[in-house]
C-alpha cells in the first residue's frame, strides 16, 4: 500500500493498494473513533462494493448504514441532496457520526458536499471507485452539486479526513469509464510530469498503483500550495476551457474525459502554432491519447467553441484564465483577454 499524505487547512492519508475495502474500517479506526457510518453509494456500484465495506467498517466497530442514490450526474442535484440531508437528520445522525463516499466523482462531490452543510460539518471519507475518483476528484477537497444554472454551481471546499483507493474496484469499470479516468491521467503528465506521461507512453497501466500515487502526489502539490484555487491550482483545469464548451455543444453526448482528451489537443496545438510549444510533443500527446482509447480531435470550430466557452456560467471577468502548455510537463498559466479566445486557438 502507498500512503501519501495531504497537508491541506485538514492533514489526511490518501491510501492507495488492492485490497482495500477489506481493511477500510482498520484504516478508517486511525482517524475516527468508532461511530455511526453513512455509506453513500449509487445503484451500479453498491451491488458490487457496499456490503464488503459495511462488513469491513462493522468489523472495526462502525455501525455502518447504506444510502444509495441513482448512478449519473443527475444525482448531484439539490432535490438528491436534500432528501439526504433529510435522512440523516430523521435518523439523528450527530456531527460524531460519519460519511463514506463510496464510488466515483457523483458520490464523492455529493456526499462531500452533504458532509460538510449537515450539522455545518461532519467527518467524511473518500472510497473512489473510478480512476477519476481516485487520481483527482477525492483529492482536494472539492464538492459540489449542479444547479439547473450549471456543473458545480453549489459547493464547498471541505477536505475528507481519509482516502482510501482499492485497486481492485478499477477492475468492474466499464472501458469507456476506464478511459474517461485515463484523459485525467495523462492531464498530470502534461502539466508537469513528463516522468509519469513517459511511464504511460511505456506502457504502464493507468491504474497501475505508481502511475496513480504519482498523480495523487502531483495533484497533492499543487492543492497544498493553493487549496482555494485562486492561483496554482488552476493548471488543474488544462483542456477544460475547450472540454467544457464540447460537452455543452454536444448536449453532454461527449463525456467529460473524452472532451478532456480534445481540449488538451486543441490547446497544445495553439500553443505550438504560437512558437510556444515544440511540434513533436503535440504528435506525443495525441499518440498517448489514441493509444488509451480516447478522442483527438474536436468535432467543433474554434467559433463554436469560443461562444460557448465564454458564455460559462462561471466565468465574470472579460478575460479568462488559459493553461498553456509550453511542452509535456511544462504547463503555465496565461490571462487572455475573453474576446482573443477564438483567434487563439485559431492560429495555425
Ligand atoms: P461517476 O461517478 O458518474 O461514475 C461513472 C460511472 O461508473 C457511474 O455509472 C458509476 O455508477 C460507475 N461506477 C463507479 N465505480 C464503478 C466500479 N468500480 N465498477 C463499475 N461501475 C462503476 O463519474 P466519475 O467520472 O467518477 O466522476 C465524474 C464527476 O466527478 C463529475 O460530476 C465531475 O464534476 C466530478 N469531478 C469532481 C472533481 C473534484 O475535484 N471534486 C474533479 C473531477 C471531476
Ligand atoms: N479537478 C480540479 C481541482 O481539483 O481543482
């Protein structure tokens, strides 16, 4: 097993290795005293994991409880978050008590964000099942739920007081699951670690226990330099302007990982018309990418593109934030002016 620790406004273990759901109560007995344990979990993945970590918490003298909520995005919703809310309180649960986030980025920003309004705060941890979940979004401290606004519209920095990332859950995911986790992968590479975007080329499985402590660590660097992601911490979102106007534009058709893989390549390719980043690490970029399985390219214009990108509900400002790659591992970032969006990632 890796440990690696997060020194975060709350110091946390991220454990990672296989076979552990098995010991998730003996871990989780480190940081918490035995207490009631809400296990949140969706439909596709409590029949295969939730009994072996209620049994796994009870062992350690939790007195585990399971919640499950529809698997999809449509559960990081206000309606799926009150009727938690609402269950915990009928059931008294206390601010001794716990949550467990059993599954993939869904449970984990939802049951995080519920952990940290009820009762203004209760203990929480991060069981990811999904490559994503485990190389980023149970990391860091982010929650969110969607409002009819927009993606993570309400949310809340609340870090977990554990992480524990089974290998073995990797293996039930679905390939298009898998590969949408891979697109996070390869982003730590690109932005500032070419010894782990090498390992890929070489290779190594994305869910390989190195290739996933390495990108826990990168992403552990960057949220202790900047845990409220006004500075650093945005390199994070490389390819994100570009996926996120995709995932729009294709009315959410393309998934998130996918529309990652593209932004990425939309954004080096600007970067290398603009003399910023050489050719050959674009041609590596797009190798690695088809090699994992997902999309290159973006099926819409740079126009199309803009529009939506600058009409996120997100964004205020008339300029906005770009990640720039100036090679693989050498990511910065660069404050455009909104309105030289397009002619940017124009330019050939
Ligand atoms: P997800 O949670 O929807 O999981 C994808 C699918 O895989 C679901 O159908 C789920 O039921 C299923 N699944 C999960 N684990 C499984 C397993 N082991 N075996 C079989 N099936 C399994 O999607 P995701 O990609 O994990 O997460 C996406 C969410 O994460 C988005 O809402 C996104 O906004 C959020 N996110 C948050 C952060 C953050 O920092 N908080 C970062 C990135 C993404
Ligand atoms: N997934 C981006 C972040 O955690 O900041």
């Amino acid at each position: 097993m890796t440990k690696i620790t997060v020194r975060a406004s709350r110091a946390y273990d991220v454990c990672i290795g296989k076979g552990l759901l098995s010991r998730a109560g003996e871990l989780a007995k480190e940081v918490l005293s035995p207490c009631r344990a809400l296990i949140l979990t969706d439909d596709h993945v409590a029949p295969l994991y939730a009994d072996a970590l209620a049994a796994s918490l009870a062992d350690a003298g939790f007195v585990p409880e399971i919640y499950t909520v529809p698997h999809g995005e449509g559960s990081k919703s206000l309606s799926t978050l009150g009727a938690l809310l609402e269950h915990m309180a009928e059931r008294r649960y206390t601010r001794a008590d716990a949550l467990f986030a059993l599954g993939g980025g869904v449970v984990g920003d939802l049951g995080g964000f519920c952990a940290s309004v009820y009762l203004r705060g209760i203990p929480f941890v991060q069981i990811p099942t999904t490559l994503l979940a485990c190389v980023d979004s149970s990391v860091g401290g982010k929650t969110a739920i969607n409002l009819d606004a927009g993606k993570n519209l309400a949310g809340a920095f609340y870090q977990p007081c554990l992480v524990v990332c089974d290998l073995d859950t990797l293996s039930t995911l679905p390939p298009k699951v898998f590969a949408d986790g891979c697109a996070e992968v390869i982003k730590y590479g690109v932005i500032n670690d070419r010894t782990l975007f090498s390992m890929l080329q070489q290779d190594t499985c994305p869910a390989d226990e190195r290739i996933i402590a390495r990108c826990v660590q990168d992403k552990r660097d960057i949220v202790e330099r900047d845990e409220r992601d006004t500075g650093v911490r945005m390199l994070l979102n490389l390819g994100h302007t570009v996926a996120h106007a995709t995932e729009k534009l294709s009315g959410f058709e393309i998934s998130h990982g996918s529309a990652v893989a593209m932004g990425m390549v939309t954004i080096m390719r600007a970067s290398v018309a603009h003399g910023l980043c050489p050719a050959s690490d674009l041609d590596a970029l797009i190798a690695l990418i088809q090699k994992l399985g997902l999309p290159a390219e973006c099926p819409y214009s740079t126009a199309e593109i803009a529009v939506a990108a600058l009409s996120d509900k997100k964004r205020s400002a008339d300029t906005l934030t770009l990640v720039l790659p100036y090679g693989i591992g050498a990511c910065q970032l660069c404050v455009l002016p909104a309105d030289k969006l397009q002619a940017f990632l124009e330019a050939r």
